[in-house]
C-alpha cells in the first residue's frame, strides 16, 4: 500500500468568534435548559 504524502492543515480566519457562535449575543428566547421559544421575560430569578 503506497504511502500518501502529507498535507500541512491550513487555518482560515472565519470572522470573530462573537459572530460565529453568536456568543456576544442577547437574545430574546432561550435555548437548551428551556421549551422552544420560551421568552426571556417569562424567566423569575431568585
């Protein structure tokens, strides 16, 4: 079985991760934890 040559991996400069992942971002729904489209005015914190 013949050897393939390596090839160096290359990064490429996508944007700014606050974009990308829209991690910087307030929303107005929530995610994960909650029901689709549970509003973040409906939330109590104690």
């Amino acid at each position: 079985m013949p050897k393939t040559e390596y090839e160096t991996p290359e990064l490429i400069d996508a944007g700014l991760f606050e974009e990308i992942t829209e991690g910087g971002a307030n929303g107005s729904v929530l995610d994960a934890s909650f029901s689709a489209g549970t509003p973040v005015s409906d939330l109590t914190f104690s």
